[in-house]
C-alpha cells in the first residue's frame, strides 16, 4: 500500500506541475468536463458503490482533509464528506501506532543519574515522600513527573509517601549528635579478685571521652557526685550548654537523683531499651576498644593502679588516636596538614611510648 500510495502522490504532484501554465479558463472549461464525466460514470454505476483502494483513500484523505466541510459538501465526490473525514482519522491513528511502536511502549525511562538522585534523598530522608523529593529535585532544575518519583521509590521497595512524625532513633542520634553525650559502667577485675566498676561519659560527635570515676562500690552517692563533677567540668570548658540528652541504660546503679540534676541543667536523659546495647552504640564502641588495647593487655594491680591507667590512656585516646569518624583527626587535636616534598623526602620521626610501652605514639622530631 505505501509503495502504491507514494507512486499516486509522485502522480499527481505532476499532474498539480501542468496545471500551472493553464489560465483560469482553461482550468475551469477542464473542472466542467471532469464534472460531467463524474456524473456519467455515477449514471452507470447507479446504487453501486465505487471501489476504492486503500491508497485511493490515503490519497483523498490527504488532498481534501484542509477543505471546510461545506466545500467539501458543495464537490460532486464520490463519497461523503464524513467519510473522508473518518478516512484521514484512520491515517493520523495508523502513522501515531507506527511511531509509538517505535518507541518501545509506555514513557521514555526517567534518566539513571536522576533514579540514582532520587533514591540517595530517599535514603538520607526517611520522612520524606515522593512529593518532598519531586520538590527538591523541581529547586535543582530537574523536570521529572511526581508519578516518576512514586515509580521509582516503589520499583525499589521504598514507601513512596511514608509516615512523616515517625522518628526512628537513627535519625534521632544522627540529627542530636552534637547536643547527645552517653554514659555506661564498664566491669573488670584487677589481679587481687576485686571488682572494680568504671563510670565513663562520651561525647557523639567530638568522641572525647571523659572518665568519671572508678570504685568497687558504686554507690547512689558515688553515682551522683560522679555525676555532678562531670556538669562543673562542662561548665568549667564553656560546654555545658551545647548538651541537651544524655543517653544511659536502666542498670540499677544509676539514682532517679542524676535525671533531676541533669534535668537542672538542661539535658535530658533518655533510657535505652531492655537488653538493647547497640541503643548506646558509641559507647559501646568504645569499650570495646578500651578492652582491646587496655583492660585485655594489662594487669591491673588494685584500684589506684586502675586509676592511673585509665588516665593515660584517656590522655592517648583524647588527643592522639585517630578516628574514622573524625577523618583521621583526634577528639582534642586536629588533622595535621598534608607534609611538603622536602619534609618527606627527610623523615625525622620519634616513637614515645605510653604504659610501659603498652601503646606507641609517633612525634616528627624536629
């Protein structure tokens, strides 16, 4: 058909080319002759109808659809002016279903940079919805439908539109960390068989830690006092006020006293669930790696020497020990500038060490 189709539109534009050098007369003394012809051959053909093949009516369709529908009714055709109307309907819905299936069905999938985009704000905003995304990305200059967004959230199992005054205690500490500290008692023995309890504080974001005390009999009295040392040496620093929680378990030594102090001040304290440690994960972090480079490797002789060594190593934890949270950096000492080629080339570096050379540190010499 298309092949017929172009072979009569190829016709007929030579056909449209020899009209031009006729005058208007002429072409008029033709349009009477090929009336009266049209009206012979519909004599004879009586109540038959005409058989059109499909590129005849491509073609008519084509030529006659810009005439008005009254110049249209005013021509002698061979058919009415609606069927060729619903002719050129038919050609505009076979020539948009070959470009639509040329396209591959449905819209065009949404950019991978911008799905990547889309599920990192999803996972660094758990309270946002499809909605909040799509705005966000609407400020970046970014044109993509809101139904898009809701594809792309629900193709990868997240909630396109989840519940907004849900908090999950992730996010909590993630936005408080700056205003968290958290508390724990950490348990050994020394070499006589005594236990000895240690009271520690750590701050979530500096991750300077703060020993508070050691004992054998972690009194409420001792707890509270222990307590009320650590807001003097906060105030004393010009810190105190940055804090506003303070993170603990429900173990029994703690007094009800402590939340009322503390609340005194400013900071409230918030208990984390039963047989829940990773609730109190800094903390525990820490422990672990006071067990593991100090309280595992070193035997500790009575309290006094507990206390002696628990403060060097808070000295070497506070202002050397790098951290991975911290980019390298020490809670009490910065990150070093990178070195200069020269300094490189000439290493000069001293080792010192701490606890009878338990633990090393490394000093440029000059």
């Amino acid at each position: 058909m298309l092949v017929r189709f172009a072979y009569l539109a190829v016709t007929h534009a030579f056909a449209a080319l020899r009209l031009l050098p006729m005058t208007n007369r002429e072409k008029d003394i033709e349009i009477l002759a090929l009336r009266h012809q049209l009206a012979i051959l519909q004599r004879q053909l009586g109540d038959q109808r005409p058989r059109l093949r499909p590129e005849d009516r491509a073609l008519l369709a084509v030529l006659l659809v810009p005439l008005a529908r009254a110049t249209l009714r005013r021509l002698r055709l061979l058919v009415g002016p609606d069927t060729v109307l619903r002719w050129h309907r038919d050609l505009a819905k076979r020539r948009h279903a070959r470009a639509s299936a040329d396209r591959g069905p449905g819209r065009p999938r949404t950019v991978a940079s911008i799905r990547r985009l889309v599920l990192r704000m999803a996972a660094e905003n758990a309270s946002w919805g499809y909605r909040r995304i799509h705005g966000e990305l609407a400020l970046l200059g970014i044109v993509i439908a809101p139904s898009s967004v809701w594809e792309i959230l629900k193709a990868n199992g997240i909630d396109p539109a989840p519940q907004r005054a849900t908090v999950t205690w992730a996010n909590f500490l993630r936005a408080q960390a700056e205003a968290i500290l958290a508390m724990d008692f950490i348990e050994t023995i020394t070499l006589t068989g005594a236990r000895q309890y240690i009271l520690v504080a750590i701050h979530h974001t500096g991750r300077r830690v703060r020993i508070l005390g050691t004992t054998a009999h972690p009194t409420h009295a001792w707890v509270t006092q222990a307590v009320r040392n650590l807001l003097m040496d906060l105030e004393d620093a010009g810190s105190l006020a940055r804090f506003r929680f303070l993170i603990r378990d429900r173990d029994a030594k703690y007094p009800a006293l402590i939340d009322e102090i503390l609340g005194s001040a400013g900071i409230t304290t918030v208990l984390t669930g039963v047989r829940m440690p990773r609730m109190n994960a800094i903390t525990e972090r820490w422990v672990k790696t006071l067990r593991a480079e100090l309280l595992d490797r070193t035997l500790i002789w009575n309290e006094t020497h507990l206390r002696r060594v628990l403060n060097e190593y808070e000295q070497h934890y506070n202002r050397h020990r790098t951290h991975r949270s911290l980019a390298a950096a020490a809670p009490l000492r910065t990150r070093p500038q990178p070195l200069q080629l020269d300094r490189i080339e000439h290493l000069a570096v001293r080792r010192e060490d701490r606890l009878g050379g338990l633990i090393h540190e490394y000093q440029h010499a000059a």
